[in-house]
C-alpha cells in the first residue's frame, strides 16, 4: 500500500510538473529563431533532471571527461525502462532525440517533443523510418548530436538486447563518432510494464570513450554494431560486480 500512495505521488508530481513546463517551453520556442531548436532543446531536457528530483532516485554520472565540447556524436545507450530518459537528461549536450512516434501524439508531451525538434519513427513503416533517419542525418550536418535507443525497446530484464544497424549506418555514412553510454539501475527504480515505482534507487548513467568511425564503410556496420554494444555489456557487468 505504501508503494502504491508514494507511487501515485510521484505520478501526480509528474504530471503537475510536465503540465507546467508547457507554458514554458512554449514561450521559449515562439522565440527561438534557430532552424536546430537548441534553446528549445536545452530547455526541454531540463525537464529531465527537474523530474528525477521528484523520484526516488540518486543519479550517479561518471565518464563526462569522454565528452568533448563542440563535437557531434551518434549516441547510443542500453534500455531498461522509462527512467533512462531523464537519466540521460543530464548529458551535456545539444542533442534530438529518437522516438517511438505513439509518445509524440500524446498531450503535453508530444507537444513539447515536437517543439524541440525531436524526430519521431513509426516502427511499422519502412518509408516513415527512412524519413527519420533522413532527419537524424540533417541534424548531425547542423552540428546537433542524436541520441538512439538501438535496442528498440525496453528490456524486460536487464540484459542488452541486440542491436539495431540504423545509428551505427548513419554515423558511418556522416562519419560522426559514436558515443556509448550505459544506464544501470533504472529497470529497477520504475520495472517494464508497472506504474509502481521501486524502492529508492541508485541510478548510474556511464559515459564511454567515443568510438571513432575513422576506417570503417558501410559494409562494416554489423562489425562496428556488435562492438560497440559489447562495450556496454561489458561496462554494465562491471557495475553489476560480475
């Protein structure tokens, strides 16, 4: 019963705090003159930290000297639940992000995904996908990183689902490095498929070295997929103490 009243809590704080940053953000993009969005951007993924407060949660970011200032990444991380999104918020960066287009058409949210400039993807269409990507694409030219989840979904229990092609094509035919990050911690602080929130939860979000594509050609991507997601597994076992 307890988890439940402190999870609806949490909830409601939630969505007390995303329907006022409508407003906000709003107003910030009626101003925001730059085709990239980045003020816009900025602004929206300070949601992110703002919403982990309200959780029980203590985030724990290592890594940041791998990030260079002014360098464009592809970016990819792990997937274990809803809470890796203002996890990763606290990045650094100007970035868009990729995303399930259902979350674009809801309310509040979606607006402000859209007001952002974040790329939706209909996971049904072939053809709306290519146009996703065609728009990733743009944006790294413009000098905006784009963060990828290429698991494609959640996992539903821990491990690192295989890897989808699409980020580590794209970074190779724009010859942008790839950045890994890994997120431990968050499948446990908010599970697949619940509404009830875990126990208080520390949460880390692990920066890797960049991966350059130096050398690498498009008949390569399956190579430059698996070893990059070996990266991640690997820095998720270590820690997880294996």
């Amino acid at each position: 019963m307890i988890r439940f009243l402190r999870s609806a809590w949490i909830w409601a704080a939630t969505a007390t705090l995303v329907i006022l940053w409508v407003p906000l953000l709003g107003t910030i993009r009626l101003f925001d003159v730059d085709p990239r969005r980045l003020r816009t951007g900025r602004w929206f993924r300070n949601l992110g930290p703002v919403l982990a407060k309200v959780n029980p949660w203590r985030i724990h970011v290592s890594g940041r000297e791998h990030v260079t200032a002014n360098q464009v990444y592809v970016v990819v991380s792990n997937h274990q639940s809803m809470a890796d999104i203002p996890v990763i918020s606290f990045l650094k960066l100007d970035t868009k992000w990729l995303g399930k287009a259902e979350l674009f058409r809801l309310p509040f949210l979606g607006w402000m995904l859209r007001w952002a400039g974040d790329v939706p993807i209909d996971r049904n269409s072939r053809r709306e996908g290519a146009k996703a990507m065609l728009q990733c694409a743009r944006y790294l030219r413009q000098r905006c990183s784009v963060v990828f989840f290429p698991e494609g979904t959640r996992s539903p229990d821990g491990r690192v689902l295989p890897f989808n092609e699409g980020p580590f094509h794209l970074a190779v035919r724009e010859q942008v490095p790839i950045l890994p990050l890994v997120v431990e911690g968050s499948g446990a602080a908010l599970p697949r498929n619940s509404f009830i929130f875990g126990k208080t939860q520390d949460i880390h979000l692990r920066i890797l070295e960049a991966v350059s594509v130096d050398g690498w050609n498009l008949k390569q991507v399956p190579a430059l997929r698996d070893a990059v997601r070996q990266r991640i597994v690997d820095e998720l076992d270590r820690l997880r103490g294996h």
